[in-house]
C-alpha cells in the first residue's frame, strides 16, 4: 500500500512538473511572438488589413500548448477556387478566419481547434496569384496553388480539396456570394450530430432575378434528379457546404471516376446530411466568370452526362414509342371495324410492327444500359 501511494504521488509530481514546463515553453513562445510585432505591423501596413501573422504565430501557441495537454487537436480547412478575384480574396480571408475564431471561441473545452485555408488560382490575369501569394506569406496556414491556366471550377476545387488535410473541410466560393459567416451556424449543425450527420449542404433560396430564373433552376435540378441513380441533389446546392473528410475523399474519388458533376458527387458521399438555407449575398467587387451561355452549356453538360441518362431516354422512349403503337393500332382498328379504312391490306399491319419493333428495341437498349450503369455504380462507404 505504501508503494501505490508513492507511485501516485510521484506520477502526479511528474504531471505536475510537465504542465509547469508546458506553461514556461508557451510564455516563450508568446515572449518570441511579441517580438515580431514590429515586422507584423509593417505587413499589416503593407496589405491595409488584420495582423494575420501574429495571429498565425498564437494558434501555433495554443496548438503547442492543447497538444502537451493532451487536448484533441482538429483542423478547419476552407476550400475555394477564383478566377480574377484580386478584390475579394483578403476579404475573403478575413471573414472565414472571423467565423473560424467565433466557433473556436464558442466551442473549445477539450478540443483545440487549428484554422487552415486553401486557395486555387485558376488563370487569373487582374493580378490575384500574386494577391494570394501575399497573403499565404504572410498567415503561413493559408495553401495557394496557382493553375497554369483555367482548368474550370470543378477540376480545380477536387484538385484544392486532394492537396487539403483537415477533419472538416468547408467549400465555398471566393466572390463572397457565399456568406462566411453561415459557416458557424453550419459547424455547430454538424457537430450537434456527432454520430449521424456527416454534411451541412447549403441551399440557395430563390435568386432576386426573376421567375425565369427560378423556373430554369427548378428545370435543371429536375433533370439532375431525372439523370441519376444517384442521391437526389437538393435544389439550390452547388456546393456550399462543411463536411467531414471522409465525405470530401469520397466525392473526389467519385467525381475522377465517374461521370458526376461535383455537386451529384458530394451528395452521393454524404450518408445522412443536413440542409441549410440561405439568400445569396450580392457580390461586392468583380464580375461572375459565367453569363447565361456558360450556365446553359454547364446545365446541359451536367444534365447529359448523368449515370443513368442513357437508361431513362432509351426507356421513355420505348415507352412512348409502345404507346403510339398501341394507340395507332386502335385507331386503325376502330377504322377498319366502320369501313372507313383507306390503307391497302397489310399496310396497317406492318406499321404497327415497325412501331412495336422500334418501342421493344429502345426498351432492350435500356436494360442493356441499366447492366452496364450497376457495373458502374460506386460503392458507398460503410
């Protein structure tokens, strides 16, 4: 007994003496971060915005600090793309480190939150790659990669979302129409359900652009819906969202494998995700890279190439096809009974198998293509 009791008192001395040390080694490294605040200021001065350095070398603080605490340690990482956002980028930074700090504030205790940020150049020519390579300069949590040229949206937010470590990856766009502030409501949704939720899907409301507007999107995520053997994509996703990372994994596997677009790919990865929604903010500096043209010949690419396109044409049209059929040979019938008939003897006939034939093919060409879309069709993590 006397052995146990000493055993006791000396592991608590040796825990006693590691936090002791643990707090020595953090008042130095917050004495090294105060002597940097002359250099801090002046990149503050220069950019005309928050000191994120020093703010970078406070997390890597409390980092060291929850870490020899035995505190959990999870990272936070924002995922966008731009195209000529050189005005938005540090606002966007700034409003996503803003909703970062006001959910690790709120919800600390026994996990130690990390900021992380990832942004993909994709072409731009208004001088936001050097923008960016400003900024991750100066908070070195933020990853920039610089296209070569425009991969397109989708190709560079997978590449941005494979090159990015973290336990919950937000995805939003860089002009700002996606408010960051909605983040923390988001995390909070998810994280309330921890064994269930593994997504928060953020839905557009109706845009202030008038009833053809709506109508077009109602059109397109209908056909989105209609192409699919997929999870239905919730009308007004197109990305915005926060996952967990095996949910983001999953969709990019999805997305290079595959022929869904992004927002299908997602969807099918997301297990059991939630909805949130929101009104889209106007945008503040620059123009849209897509105008009518570029959203039609996206829809009508996205809609084209669902997995299970083929199966429903070929069959609606077997069905419709049948139908006539069907219906013709009534009409004829009806005709001949009354005497009115006008055809040559056999040629009703032979129309009515031309059609019938036509229908029994197209609908043969379905279950071929449904055979070769469940050879295709992922599986779904467990």
């Amino acid at each position: 007994t006397p052995r146990v009791g000493q055993g006791v008192e000396h592991h608590d001395m040796r825990i006693g003496h590691r936090r002791e040390q643990a707090v020595h080694e953090v008042r130095a490294d917050e004495a090294r971060a105060s002597g940097h605040q002359d250099a801090a200021a002046r990149e503050r001065e220069r950019l005309g915005h928050q000191d994120f350095f020093l703010d970078a070398v406070r997390v890597r603080v409390v980092v060291r600090f929850a870490a020899r605490l035995g505190a959990a340690l999870r990272t936070i990482a924002f995922v966008t793309t731009c195209l000529n956002e050189a005005g938005n980028v540090l606002a966007l930074h700034r409003r996503c480190l803003d909703a970062f700090e006001a959910f690790a504030e709120q919800h600390g205790g026994e996990t130690a939150w990390a900021f992380a940020m990832t942004v993909a150049d994709n072409g731009s020519n208004d001088g936001t790659a050097a923008v960016l390579q400003g900024l991750a300069e100066t908070d070195p949590r933020v990853q920039v990669l610089i296209n070569a040229r425009n991969y397109g949206p989708e190709p560079s937010v997978v590449n941005a979302s494979a090159c990015t470590q973290a336990d919950i990856i937000v995805l939003l766009a860089s002009d700002l129409q996606d408010p960051p502030e909605l983040v923390v409501d988001m995390l909070e949704t998810l994280l309330a359900d921890q064994e269930g939720s593994d997504a928060v899907l953020a839905c557009k409301r109706s845009l202030p652009k008038g009833p053809l507007v709506d109508l077009g999107r109602w059109v397109y995520y209908r056909m989105l819906a209609y192409g699919t053997r997929a999870q239905r994509v919730p009308n007004g996703f197109h990305g915005f969202g926060v996952y967990r990372s095996e949910v983001v994994e999953d969709a990019v596997e999805l997305w290079r494998h595959t022929a869904m677009n992004l927002r299908q790919a997602l969807r099918m990865s997301s297990h059991a995700p939630q909805t949130l929604s929101y009104d889209l903010s106007q945008r503040q500096s620059g123009r849209s890279s897509y105008q009518l043209l570029g959203y039609l010949q996206e829809g009508l690419i996205a809609v084209l190439s669902g997995d299970a396109i083929t199966t429903k044409l070929t069959m609606g049209l077997g069905v419709i096809v049948l139908l006539l059929a069907v219906g013709l040979g009534m009409v004829i019938i009806a005709y001949v009974l009354n005497g009115q008939s006008g055809y040559t003897a056999g040629t009703p006939t032979v129309m009515l198998l031309v059609l019938a034939s036509l229908g029994i093919q197209a609908l043969l060409i379905s279950m071929l293509a449904y055979q070769i879309e469940n050879l295709n069709l992922p599986v779904r993590r467990p």
